[in-house]
C-alpha cells in the first residue's frame, strides 16, 4: 500500500475505484466498503484508493467543545488499511481551509482532477463537503457530468443494529469489550510507553507495567480489570490489566497497569500493545492489601481460564 501525506504526492490513475471517510476503528462496516471496493477494483482492472483525513474532523470543527476520543490512531489506522489490501491511501491534512470545500468542488477537484476516480463507493448515509451538503442523491447529480459511477453500501448490521464507530465507542466506555470485538471483528487495541510506577504490585506478588498513552485522543476502555494479550516485539504474552484509580491504596490519578504472566524482563521505555480480550470486574475498593491480594489471585486465575 502506498501512503500519501498529501493530494500533491498523487499522480491521478486511469481506473481509481475510491472511497473516501474518516475510517475510525475499520469496523465492519467499513470492511464491507473495503471489499466491495476491491471487487469492483479486480472486475475492472482497476486500483482501489482510500482518501482519509487527520486530524478528525470534528477535532477540527469544534475544538472548543469535543470530548472525542478515537478507536484508532493515525498509526494504527495505516496499519489496519494495509492489512485489508488497499493499493493507495490518501491522508489529507484537514483544516479549516479544507472544511470550506463545497461538495462540488471536492468532487471536481479532488476526485476527478487529482485523483482520477471512475466508481466511487460510499458507505450508507454519506455526507461531505461544506456544512456536510453532499450526499449520495447529489453524486448521483454529478456522477454522469464528471464520468463516474457511485455506489452506496447499506449499513451494516449485526444482531439487527447497524454498526458504527460511535456506538463501538460507546461498549467500550462501558466496559462492554465483547461488543465492541464484535464490531471490529478484532481484539481492541492500545499501545503504550511502560513507565515506572510505585511499585507497590511487586510487595504483594503481582508486579505490573505501567503505561503511558501518549495520544491524547485514544480511548481508554472503562475502569476495570481485563484479561488482556500483550504485544512486545514480535512475541504475544497472557495478563491482566487494571485500568483505573486504585481506590485500594488511595489512588486519585487514573493508571493503566498490566500483570504480564510469567515475564520477567525489564521493559521499562519501552512501546507495548495491549489486546483487550475480556472484562472480568469492574474497579473496587478492597479492606487492605491483603484483601486485593486475594482477588488479584482470583482475577488471574480467571483471565488464564480464558487466554489459556
């Protein structure tokens, strides 16, 4: 897959089979997109281009007054789009400027001038262009003025509710890690730099890695325990993670601490990935160390019953 960082980094293609949005997690939804995309794309003998913006949009729109955290990061997006096949991704800088392109003028000069677009899918309700004007009603207005087909892909829908990235943020706020896998049709992710921390799980037997998120806009699942897959390098471990306060031992700032079963290395600096498999509990607050010791024992026997 080739990445673009901006429009003038592409040279415009004979047979562009495009689809445009900000791809927020790739849930199913948009893997339904992806892959009639790469069916038309084969059937015409075409290439299939994804156009995609950072920062999101709304971020931009209203920066005064937005609480939204993301599934993915710009990385993680990249990387999720490469694993599904994509010949060609576009990442446009987006700002206030671009925010005042009518739909007309995205269509024109990006999708045709710059991009070369001969069938363009989009996914259900669709909307883009200044104050959100264009639609699938107006490309079909424009789709034979400009030479190109368009294509609109239904909702997605699994156990009858049709599935998007706001209501994948939503199970996640809530702990709900099952739906939320559902819908991704993959484990939750989130990668961090492991910090030092108090230390205080190595006095009761459960040392843990502490992870700093740096990306401000990443969303953390709710407070609880988890039974999580670590990624270090190349190599997959089993643990558990505790996202929270740490009420126990009079916590006030939120943490994000994982128990990497049978690990012993010293990773401390260093980026690791955490899959979220399973929430076990919510936070609470337990009669002393001893008390914590004990759950932390049930919690891991627990998570092992499910990773193992």
């Amino acid at each position: 897959m080739k990445v673009y960082k901006s429009l003038q980094e592409f040279t415009p293609l004979e047979k562009a089979v495009v689809t445009t949005g900000t791809f927020d997690g790739l849930h199913v939804g948009h893997q339904k997109i992806i892959d009639t995309l790469q069916t038309i794309a084969n059937a015409i003998d075409g290439e299939t281009v994804i156009i995609t913006f950072h920062p999101h949009p709304r971020l931009v729109l209203f920066p005064d007054d937005n609480d939204l955290k993301l599934l993915s990061t710009l990385e993680e997006k990249i990387q999720l789009l490469e694993k599904s096949g994509i010949n060609h991704l576009i990442i446009i800088p987006f700002d206030k400027t671009f925010s005042r392109l009518t739909s007309l003028e995205f269509v024109r000069d990006i999708l045709i001038n710059t991009i070369g677009t001969k069938k363009l899918v989009i996914g259900y309700d669709h909307h883009f262009g200044r104050n959100r004007e264009g639609n699938f009603e107006s490309l079909k207005e424009l789709a034979p003025l400009y030479n190109f087909d368009v294509e609109e892909i239904p909702a997605q829908d699994i156990n009858h509710v049709a599935v998007s990235s706001s209501k994948i943020r939503t199970a996640l706020l809530d702990g709900d890690i099952a739906t939320a896998k559902e819908y991704l049709s993959y484990n939750y992710k989130i990668t961090g730099l492991v910090v030092k921390g108090n230390q205080l799980g190595r006095t009761i037997g459960y040392p843990t890695a502490n992870i700093l998120v740096n990306d401000k806009y990443k969303l953390i699942p709710a407070n609880g325990v988890y039974a999580v897959n670590i990624l270090i390098g190349e190599n997959k471990y089993n643990g558990m993670m505790n996202i929270g306060i740490r009420p126990t031992v009079d916590g006030t700032s939120r943490t994000i601490e994982v128990n990497i079963f049978d690990f012993e290395s010293d990773i401390y600096n260093q980026q690791i990935t955490i899959e979220f498999v399973t929430h076990i509990r919510a936070e609470q607050k337990f009669d002393g160390l001893e008390a914590l010791k004990n759950q932390l024992k049930t919690d891991k026997d627990v998570a092992q019953k499910i990773l193992f």
